[in-house]
C-alpha cells in the first residue's frame, strides 16, 4: 500500500518536472523569438524626430544654391517628380525620380505608399540631393502583384534640419505605381 | 562641355552631366527654341510649399462669477497665432506650381488628441507654369478647438498634391489588386 502511494507521488513528481522543462523551453522560445526573429521595423509610423542615418542611395544634384523665401520660424520644401514609379519584383526594388532642391529648408524622409500600406522608405535625405531608387521593405513584394496601382502616392515628411523636429506640414504627391513580376 | 542629354533637364541643368542651357528662349512643352533641348521635363511635377512659423498658445478661458445670479461661469478657451504679426492673426501656407501642367492641392490636418483646425480653403487649383509665370496660393489655418495642459505636438497638416487631366478632372484614385 505504501509503496503504491509512493510510486504514485513519484508520477506526479516527475510529471511535474515535465511540465516545467516544457514551460521553461517554451518561454527562452518566446524570448528568442522576441529579441531576434519579431520584426521590429514599423515604417508606416512617422517618427518625431528625423532618423541619424541619411539616405545613402541619394545623389547630389547641382543647383545655385539660394533658399525658398521663408519667414522666420516657418519652412518650405520644394519637390520635383515624375509621377510614374516602376517596381520590380524580382530584384525587390523601385526605381523613380524625385529630387529634393536644394532650396528646400527641411529635411526629408520619401516614403512610398500603396494602398495605405508604405512599401518603401528612405533614410534622411538632406536639400540638394536626388533619389532613384529604393529596396522595398520587408514583405512589400508579397503584398504587390503585377499590374498598376493608382491609389499610390509619394509621402515626405519634414524634418527641421536644426532641432531634427518633425514639421507640422508634410507633403503627398500622388504617384502611379506599376509592378512587373 | 556639350551636352548630350536631351531628356533629363530639369531647371534648365542636365541632371546626367550638368550642362546649364543658356539659351532664354523656351518653347511649348520645355523645349529650347535655339538649341532643341529639353530644358524642363514637361511630365515632371515641380511644386514649392511654404509655411509660416506654426505655433500656437492656449490660453483656458477664466473662472467668472455672475453676481446678480450667482451662477459660476466660464470664458471660452482662445487659441493664439504665436507669430502673430500686421494684425494677421493665423499664419498662412504658400504653394506654388512651377510645372507645365496644372497641379491641385488639398489640404488637410489631423489633431492630436482632440485638437481642431480650420483652413480658409482646402482645396487650391492651380494653372500650368510658363517661363514667366508660376502661379501661387495662399491658405490660411488656424487652431479652433481643443485644450493642452503642455507643451505638445497639435497635429500635422498635410499638403497633397495631385495632377489635372487633360479633361479637367483631378486624377482619381482607382482599385488596385493588392
């Protein structure tokens, strides 16, 4: 009889140790996970403050060098683009024209949306400088399929190149997206 | 230098070598009169937004006190043009069209936790530019509402800009196949 009780204490034991070691390996799962698999970018969020890093795919472009007329405390931006952005797929990247004068005040950041979703986003691109191209974000190309997408748009937000504040005012040009495979 | 490029000017500058055309002389559709070139990408957008400074103070309307109802009361809250100046109370947005095609702009603010904003207009037409004219609007805006107990963002505005079709209709967003 006693020895019934105690081979059963002894299941329940080693039951429980089980139960444990699961736990534990479930949680050092979680937390792998957690520090070096989640995917912790969240571009479509514009960050308060510009980001250090500049954009390096960006080229100079030459200009004469004056300013926009803008009153103190205030700023501007200019932007020059072609509408028509091409994507492509199979190197994950677009490829387009925007050049951020070198009269613009502010810093930018270029995003590319689609369909509310932002496929695509620079580093800081400071005034005077042109961008071509960019890889597409993490996922982007399995959202996309081949085609044209009207309901897209460039997105630039404004950076106080001083403070590294972000502006009031940002900027939306409406672009169409053309995906090939 | 001679430049080559005859499709990538912008501003009257070749954007592959950096060949300034000094001819004056710009015909339909950006071309140089004199030299044939294309001195501007007549499909390209170029459009110049300004704004005046934008910051506001809050100033909560005062407790009062109605003596002969003895009712407590309260003064509305009053939102101020931090660069108020010449009497112009709310400051105002500037954008400019410097393409050969017109472009239209709409306007927009999203408040943050409760903050209101009111254009003048939120939405501007503006013709194509020429060599001697790059047609300019104006905007004002001002806060209308809400209350802050901080210094804190009040939101953003945003500036969209869009093409006009050949017809006259703004571009139109249409379904994709996301």
């Amino acid at each position: 009889m006693n020895k019934t009780t105690e081979e059963n204490k002894e299941q329940k034991r080693k039951l429980l140790i089980i139960i444990l070691i699961i736990g534990i390996v479930v949680c050092l799962a979680v937390t792998m996970w957690a520090l070096f698999f989640r995917n912790t970018k969240d571009p479509g969020l514009a960050p308060d403050y510009a980001p250090g890093q500049t954009e390096p795919n960006a080229t100079p472009v030459e200009d004469d060098g004056s300013k926009l007329d803008v009153p103190e405390g205030g700023g501007g931006i200019s932007i020059e683009y072609v509408s028509s952005v091409d994507i492509d797929l199979s190197d994950n990247k677009a490829t387009f024209q925007y050049t951020h004068p070198a009269k613009s005040t502010q810093n930018i950041i270029l995003q590319i949306v689609v369909k509310d979703t932002v496929i695509a986003q620079s580093g800081l691109i400071t005034p005077g400088n042109r961008l071509t191209e960019l890889t597409l974000l993490d996922g982007a190309a399995g959202k996309l399929s081949a085609g044209t997408y009207t309901d897209a748009q460039f997105k630039i937000l404004s950076y106080d190149p001083q403070s590294g504040e972000k502006a009031m005012v940002d900027t939306v040009a409406q672009i169409t997206v053309t995906v090939q495979e | 230098m001679k430049c080559r490029h005859t499709d990538r000017f912008t501003d009257g500058r070749c954007s592959t070598c950096g060949y300034v055309c000094t001819h004056e002389t710009i015909g339909s559709g950006g071309k140089c009169t004199v030299c044939g070139k294309q001195i501007f990408d007549p499909t390209a957008i170029s459009v110049d937004i300004t704004w005046e400074e934008m910051s506001f103070t809050f100033a909560p309307g005062r407790e009062t006190w109605d003596h002969e109802n003895h009712i407590q009361g309260r003064e509305p809250d009053t939102w101020v043009w931090d660069g108020e100046t010449d009497g112009r109370t709310a400051p105002v947005i500037t954008v400019t069209n410097k393409s050969f095609q017109a472009v239209t702009a709409k306007l927009a603010f999203t408040g943050s936790e409760g903050i209101t904003g009111q254009f003048s207009r939120t939405s501007l037409e503006l013709a194509a530019a020429t060599v001697t004219d790059t047609p300019a609007e104006t905007v004002r805006f001002r806060i209308t509402g809400g209350t802050i107990d901080k210094k804190q963002s009040l939101g953003s505005i945003t500036v969209t800009i869009g093409t006009v079709s050949p017809e006259g209709d703004n571009k139109k967003d249409t379904e994709g196949e996301a």
